[in-house]
DNA sequence: AATGAATGAGTATTCATTCAT
DNA sequence: AATGAATGAATACTCATTCAT
C-alpha cells in the first residue's frame, strides 16, 4: 500500500546477502502513470550512459532527461545502484527475450549458435552501453543484485542441449559467458563493426572450448 | 632536467594522441628518493584498491597510505587517474616481465602455454586487485593511456609461433587477451582457487579458438 | 461545516497570535468516520516517535502506519508541526485527565503529591514518547500552538491549596513543571525505572523549592 | 600525521558505545592556522543557532559565516552532529571554567550557591544559545558524545562539600543538574531576566532538595 | 621539494507538501 | 473525501586538486 512496495530494489536486498529476490513478476507499479514514469527514468538512464558515459551519470541528470523531478526517481528506486540495477536487469531481460528464442531450434549446436548471434547483436545495437552496463555489473556492490538466474539458467539449457555429455554444466556456463562478454566487449572497445567476423571468432572460441573440456 | 620530467603521466598526454610517452631512458634515477617516494605511492594504491576496493580508492588515502603528503602526491602524479594508470602499468610491467619466459620455450604450443599459467597466476595472486585493474583499463578514460604495446607485441609474438599460418595475428592476439581476461577475472569473481583446472579450461578455450580461425 | 473545521490547527494559527483556538463546542464528531482517522493518524505518530525516534519520524511514516494515505493526514493537519501539536495535547489531556484527580484529595499536600506521581507514572510508561515530546514542546516553533492552559492551571490550582501562602503562584506553577519535567526526563535518559525513589526525589525537591520560597 | 588525527569527533565514536572518548587534552589542530579555523567555525555554528535556530543551522551556513569552505568543515568535523557536539563542549567547558571557581569557596553551601549562579548567568548570557544547546545535547544520537565528566565531576564534588551526609551523591548530582536544567532553560523560555529572582529559587529548589534526601 | 590546510564544484538523498484523478 | 504520484528545495557530505608556507 505504501510508496514503498513499488521500490525497484529494496534496500535490504542491497546489504548482506543475495537472499534470493522474489524473481516473480516483481510487484511493478499498479498504476499507469507510476509505470511510465519507471520505464522513462530507466531509458533516461541507458541514454545518458550511452552519451555521456559514467562521467554524466548522475542522478539529477537522469531524472531532468526523464523529465521527471528528482523525487520522483528516488519513489520508485531507492538509490541510484537500484537504478543501474534496474537497467542491467532491463537490457537482461531484453537480451533474455531474444536468446530464449535459441531454445526453438532443432539441434543443441544451431541453439548455441544462436545464442552467440544474439549476444553479437546485442552488443553492435548500443555498444557503449552494453559494455558499460558489463562494467557495471562487475562492481562488486551491485554484483549478487541482478538478476543473473534466468539468463545463466537459458545458458545452462542450451550448453546442455549442445554438449550433452558435458560434466560440469554450470562451470561451462560460467565460462561460456565470460568468453563471449570478453570476446565481444573487447570488439567494442576497439569499434568493430563486422559482426559476422565477430561471431565467427567467438563461435571458434566456444566450440573450441566445449570440444576440448 | 626540471622536476616535470618525473610525472609520470604528462596532462597534455591525457588528452590528444596518446601512445608513446617521452621515450626518454625512462630509467634515469634522477633522484634515489623520488624514486621511491613514487614507488611508494603506486604500492600505497594498490594496497587500497586490494582492501578497500574502489570506495577508499581516493588520492588522500593513497598518499596517507604511502607515508606522503598529498602535495607529494600531485608533485608526481598530475592527476588520479595518472597514478591509476602507472599503477596498471606496473601490474602489466610485472605480468610481461614473467609472461616474456615463454619466449624461451621451444615450441610455440608450449610458450602459449606458458603465457595462459602466468595469467592464471597473476588472478590468483591479487585476484581482488586484477579484477579491479581490468575493469579501470577498460574505462574510457583511461584507456590509450596504458602502455599496452608491449603486452600485446609479446601475445603477437607467442602467438606468431602457436599459430604460425593464422592469417590475422594482431586480431588473434586480442582475441586471445579478451578471453583470458573474461574467464580469468570471472573465475576471479567467483573465487575460484582451483588454478590447475581454471588453466585448464583456458587452454581448451584458446587452443580451440586458434584451431578454427 | 466544511472539511476545514477539521482541521486540527489552521495555518492562521501558526503564526500570529496563538492561544486560544476557536472555542467551537471542540467535541462534536462533525463524522465518526473522520474522528477516527485524526485519532489513527496521532497514535500512529506516536508509535513512530516512540520506536523510531525523531529520524523516523516524517509525515509519509506516520500516514503509512495509520493504514492512511499521505493526503488524508494533510485533509486533517495542515502540516507536521500541527500533528505533532495535536499529538502533544493529546498526551497532555491524559496526563490532565489523571492528574486532575489530584484535587479530589483532602489536602493541598496530598494533592499536589498526587500531581508528582501521576507525572512520574507517565513518564515511566511511554519513557522514549514523553521525553521527546517535552524536546518537541520546547521548540521555539511549537511552543505557543500547545494548549498548556489546562494544564497550567491545574498546577496553579494544586499548588494553591499546597501552599496558600505563596505570592507568585505563576512563577512557583512554572518553576514546579519546570522541575519535574527536568528530574523526569533526565532519569527518562538515564533508564531509571524506579519510579518510588524517583518519586521521593521529586517531592524533595518540589515541596522544598516551596517551603523556600 | 594524516588530517584525520585533527578530526575532532571521530566516525567510530558516533556509532556504538561511548567508548570513553580520550578525555584527555584531546588533539587539537597543532598548526595556528588551524586552530583558528577549528574555533571561527565552532563559534559560527553558536551565531546562527543564536540568531536562526535550528532552522537556518546547517553546515553550509555554518562554514560561510564562518568564512570557511565547506570542505574545511568537514576537515575538522566528521559530520554535523560533531560540531554540535563540538560547540555543546566548548560551552560546557566555559561554563566549567566559571563553574569551577566555587571549589574555591570556603563553605560548601557558598560553593553550590556559586555554582547556581554560575548556570544562571550563564543562560542570561546567551539564552537562545544555551537553551537550544541544552535541547540537542538530550538528542539520543548526541547523548553519550558530550564530554559531561568534568562536569558531572565538579557538580559531585560540591555536593559533596555541601550535603557530605548525602548517601547517593551521584543520583544528587544528577537531580541537581536536572532542577538547574529545567529552571533555567523554563526561564529562558519565559523570557525571564530577573536574574536575582531566578537564583534565588534555584536555590530553593536545589537546598531544599538536599535538606530532604 | 615537501607539506597539509584549504577549496568548492559536484552529488546523492530526504521529506514536507501539492494536486490531478 | 480519499488517494498516492509527483514535486523540488534543501542539505549533508566527498574528494580531486591547488597553493601558501
């Protein structure tokens, strides 16, 4: 009933431990207005992350390009680590929505290879942004708040489907993510552009890996 | 001649085309103490950076730290982010000094290997602290103010000699950095201690990427 | 007949001069609903005050805690210094309430004894509450919007039956409060719970601040 | 050697347990320019709680009346609340040094009549000062802050000196302290300037409670 | 060369209050 | 009458950097 409930991350959750957030549909603001005002101060957030890199990402700032007052920012995010929380979770979950499609292809190796187009993709679409939210996510103060579960889980899936007689799954995962967020942030920073070329290195890298572990 | 000459990081270089600082002999201990005092510095931010994190990352610390003034400091560092790229520099210098063995192997296979175990090592030494470095090399910021040269001829070099028909070394060679440092600094956050089979499953990353490029 | 005579203190009435506020018949529940709510609203910002302190105590707290919403508290108090206000009078009232006991007694001595328990005994029983509420009613800004009349004459009373000789009742009603409001707050800050030695203190020091003056 | 050894209140005392802060000739600012600052600041922060209240009594006003950056401020006090605390101490150990004269009295009663009228002079000095000063020093956060044995020390010897019979000294103490406190702070209140008046009540209350505990 | 006192722009955050719905 | 989303002025505090001594 209080304001408090439509915080994006509570700050409990950003002390002590994972403690598992609720990955349910987390309770979004039940009105209209509340739920545009959240979307715009979190695009407001990627875009100005985007132009003017960490240097500008203030909390101010966020909210005069949202075109919302700073009060309204701090109803719906506690602090500004849940807000860039809530913009790795969002760009996750967009990433999310276009990978899981991964899971509709016939063979484990045509999913993998999907993955890895997509995850390319992602990175060519905003590249700055991309890369700076991976820095971000790195911070040990915010790592343990996002929302990591269903992407490893999507990851865990598609490895399995791909290398069924893999033994330790969840460490491929792991390794399989870093590969490709080294891999493709590394392409960034250097402004490639050729995402074919890139895709093909990484599929080299992946198969690679899972064919000699 | 003056006392300028012993910053380490020019102003004017932070800005405009970076590479190749003042290739004066570099060595030259102008002056014993100052030497020192600067040596003393770069540890005092390492120290922090390693305890402390980013948080207690700030100049007054640092040189409160190493036993200085802050005024010292300044004298020779102009800026914080000069003295966190010296402290990179140092870290590469010590990670190049040991990785260069691997060019005293006979086979290109073996010095690659030798390269992969340095950088495993280097993680497991100060995990904390490589973990950080890497995510301040990759600041916009500071990125071109690191001396990377050398680093990446030595990866040229050994991978020259691993993959002698790869056709596009300089773009293996950063191919083969970016997955190092995904697996080994995500293995870092994980903490991870098992280097045997983390070096292990670099190799069967690297080996494979090579194989299929 | 509008909303507004609800209100618990006029804006009007912060400034200028205070003192007795419309002499409306004061009872009349204009709608038992809206009695309700004003009576949610002060216990609920009592509860605050008294497990929270002073730092949790903010209007959106108290609405939250009264299962009411942020507007309604403003339907019924022009602002914060007004609740606290109206908190004050309340607990004074109750403290009346008991302490106008006191002249049911026989003689002036036991009256006024009466008068020193009774304000012992409350203190003991809301300790935190009573304590910062007497902080509360010395801030310069609240000090003239609480109903003290009531309670002042009360002691004007007490004490003259107490001491029918004293020439300056007012100056000797004010020193008493005085008195007992320092001795119970600052065993309130000190924990004492002993409220039978409190009490012989108390009387120690107000029936001989009498005898002397 | 750092800045911080001059911090007059330091993080760590705030939070927990007293801890018995170093009673000792604490380290004052060593170099005059710094002393200096220290003191415009402190006596900054009594103007503007003497003439604005708590109302206008922030840091920033604080350090610009006082002709002083903000960053110097927060050079010498870890936070507000410790130049709070820093003036309550400077007021009460100005009032000490009044207040101590009484040991010089021959008489025990001569001594506690002195030291009344030690703390009545004292409120009739700055009255606003005094009184809000006495209404912070009760906030739980500063309770425990303030350097009060000295004090407390000087208020037991006198009553010492003049109820040697008294069997609980320290609660006397206290109870004294309390009487004073709320009298004076009642009068200041009432805009009282009598101070002939004042004292001479003081004294009532305060023997009179002595002559029956 | 060294010191460390001083600076002040910058930033996160709070909370009383308003008002459209 | 009630709601609660929105507001934004106010404020505590940080820290890179300068410069008088």
């Amino acid at each position: 009933m209080g304001a408090d409930d439509q915080r994006i991350l509570g700050e409990a959750s950003l002390r002590g431990h994972p403690k598992h957030k609720p990955t349910r549909p987390r309770r979004v603001p039940l009105q209209g207005r509340a739920e545009e005002t959240v979307a715009s101060i979190i695009e407001a957030a990627a875009q100005i992350l985007e132009k003017e890199g960490f240097a500008g990402f203030n909390t101010n700032a966020v909210a005069r390009r949202a075109g919302v007052s700073i009060g309204s920012l701090y109803q719906y995010f506690p602090g500004k680590d849940a807000l860039t929380v809530a913009l790795i979770n969002r760009e996750n979950k967009r990433f999310y929505d276009d990978a899981a499609i991964a899971l509709t292809r016939r063979s484990g190796r045509a999913a993998l290879e999907y993955l890895l187009a997509a995850a390319v993709r992602r990175q060519l679409q905003r590249p700055m942004l991309a890369r700076l939210l991976d820095l971000e996510e790195a911070r040990p103060t915010l790592r343990g708040e996002v929302e990591k579960d269903e992407l490893e889980g999507l990851f865990h899936e598609v490895l399995r489907r791909a290398a069924p007689k893999h033994e330790r799954l969840d460490v491929a995962a792991a390794d399989v993510i870093a590969i490709i967020r080294g891999m493709v942030d590394s392409a960034g920073e250097r402004g490639e552009t050729d995402l074919q070329s890139l895709e093909e290195r990484l599929r080299a890298a992946v198969f690679g890996y899972l064919a000699r572990t």
